[in-house]
C-alpha cells in the first residue's frame, strides 16, 4: 500500500471508535448472509452480525464523518487513530463470518483514512478467538490496508486468556510486523453483579483490562517478545493501581513463579496506556508508575464514557510541560511514525 501524506501536527487521540458508513451500505446490501442493519427507536440503527441482534443502536457520531471532524474541532485533536466498534472484531462468531467482517470492516477503515489522510490513521480488527483467522487479519491489516496495528479483545472467549499458547503466533507475528496491538473489553449485555448501576462498564471494563495486562505479564508473554507494543485503554484499567499487589503476590504465591522469568514491574513497564481516567489526579498516579514515553492521549470517542475535553484531563494532571506535550502528541507521533517507517 502506498504511503500516506503526512498528519496534522496537534494532539493525537489514539482511542476512538468507528462504524464506516460504507461497511454499513455493504450489510444493507446483503453482501454476506445474516449481516444487516436494523432501525431501531429514535431513528438510530443497529447492526445484526451472523444473524445476532447487537445493543446498543448505533450513535450518529459512529458513522458521520462530518460530526466527527466538527467534534474533533471543538475538542482541539488534531488526529484520531480510527478503531472498530469492538463488536465488528467478530466477537461471538464462527471463523468464516468473523473473517468476512473483519476483513470487511477492516478495508472500510482503511478507506475513511485514505479520504482523510491528514487528520486520521487506523487500527484494524482481529477476531482472537480464531487465532489463526486472527494472524491472517493483521498480516492483511498492515501489509493490505496500511493499519498502524490493530484491536483486538481483552477477553476473547470466556477460557481463551491472552498468554493461551494457541494464542503465541499472533503476538510473534505483531512483533514481527511492528504492530501496535490495542486491547479492548468486550461490549456484552449486563448480567450477574455487573448489571445494576452501568457498572458492566464502570467497574467490569476495567476489570477486563486489568485481568488481561496480567495475563500478559504473568503468562510471559511481555517477556517473551520485547518488541511487542500493547496499548491498554482507559487508563489501563485498574492495573496501574494494582501493581503493587501483582509484584507482592509474585515474590511470595508459587501460582504467579514458572512462565514470568523476570520482575512483574519491567513488564509492566512496556505497556502503552492512554489518559482516558477521567481524573487529572488519576492520570498523574498513572504517570508515575509508567515511563512518560508510554502514556498516550485517548478519549474512547463517542460513547457516553468518553473523555469530552481530553486535552484538559491531560493539562490539569500538571505534568512537566514537556511531559505534557509528550503525551498531548509527542509519544503517539512516534509511536505512528516508527509503524510507518518500516
């Protein structure tokens, strides 16, 4: 694939979501069987994947590029990294049709950055319970489509964890194309302790995170490809705050001894973690447990969860003024231009 201009210099958000009004006029189309959209209340739609109804509808903002730019405007963000809405990684489908939608969804992506050169690059999807689907998407996703890298669920399936075996051919072949993997909680309907109070998003997406950067780092998966760049989101879940307990459990409980060789903190230390904390003080306690070169700004745009004025979450954190610019831009323009570069 050709090499695309260059962005607009300003702050980079490396976490934001899209639903390509294009892929949407594929389903519509009866490209693939059991692929369509809906309308549903209040004139929003909704996607039905390999035959199955998903919530919630989707928000205008998913698929209109116009409110997009126009919020980009009033939110000072220069760059967006598009991703897909997590549930066009395929979650839940079997490999033909996870394959379809992400190849799909993929070269849609890929299409709105190419319309849009100076003001967007992309992430595409993996389905990572089909690990050979999944391997065979992000060749095609940086090597095809021009990705920086690509999204891929925190919990693929309820017994398939991150540092699973069948799993190690991806994370060898992300190293070896130079891909920024983003790792997202999975969008599931509200069930057990998690469905009152919106805490399936409050408290389990967070959760999700935390559990699968512990895998990574327990499972040895960090250690084992030191190239490897995993960005975790929003504000990497409550792993940061539980670095402590993860590295006191690993010096006295012979369950966390066996595939970690070195120290819990080293690992931990090369994750890639965005500003989406919804707390200046929460982002300064990040920064001082992650190197200032691996915090990148993030919204997780649109959804109601979002940051709605990143730039001031990352300014009242009251970092070192380089610090700030860094994290404002600085570090995720490297991180995109040493993908590019190779």
């Amino acid at each position: 694939m050709s090499a695309l201009p260059p962005l607009q210099s300003g702050p980079i958000d490396v976490h934001s979501h899209i639903v390509p009004e294009a892929l949407l006029a594929r389903f519509e189309a009866g490209e693939r069987e059991n692929f369509r959209v809906e309308h549903a209340e209040g004139g929003r739609r909704r996607v039905v994947l390999g035959g199955r109804v998903v919530n919630p509808p989707l928000l205008p903002a998913m698929t209109d590029m116009a409110l997009r730019l126009a919020d980009m405007e009033k939110q000072g963000v220069a760059v967006q990294i598009l991703s897909p809405w997590v549930q066009l990684c395929g979650l839940g489908l079997g490999a033909e049709d996870a394959a379809w939608v992400v190849e799909a969804t993929n070269a849609e992506i890929a299409a709105v950055v190419r319309a849009h050169a100076d003001r967007f690059r992309g992430f595409g999807g993996v389905p990572l319970h089909h690990p050979e689907v999944a391997v065979e998407a992000l060749r095609r996703a940086m090597t095809v489509h021009g990705m920086l890298g690509v999204e891929a669920s925190t919990t693929p399936t309820a017994d398939l964890f991150l540092d699973d075996p069948r799993l190690e051919p991806f994370w060898a072949e992300a190293e070896k194309l130079g891909a920024i993997v983003m790792l997202h909680p999975p969008q599931g309907p509200p069930v057990g302790a998690y469905s009152r109070f919106y805490m399936q998003n409050l408290v389990l997406n967070p959760l999700e995170t935390a559990i699968a950067g512990a895998h990574l780092i327990f499972g040895g998966v960090m250690e084992r490809h030191p190239d490897l760049t995993i960005l975790l989101v929003h504000g990497g879940g409550f792993l940061p705050y539980n670095l402590g307990r993860l590295k006191r459990g690993h010096a006295i409980r012979p369950e966390t001894k066996g595939a970690l060789k070195g120290s819990v903190e080293d690992s931990f230390r090369r994750f890639v973690i965005d500003t989406v904390t919804h707390s200046p003080s929460g982002l300064r306690f990040l920064y001082g447990e992650v190197p200032a070169g691996q915090v990148v700004m993030g919204t997780d745009y649109p959804f109601d969860m979002a940051d709605p004025d990143p730039l001031t979450t990352v300014r009242e954190a009251d970092l070192p003024a380089d610090d700030t610019q860094a994290v404002l831009e600085g570090n995720a323009a490297r991180l995109i231009a040493a993908v590019e570069a190779r």
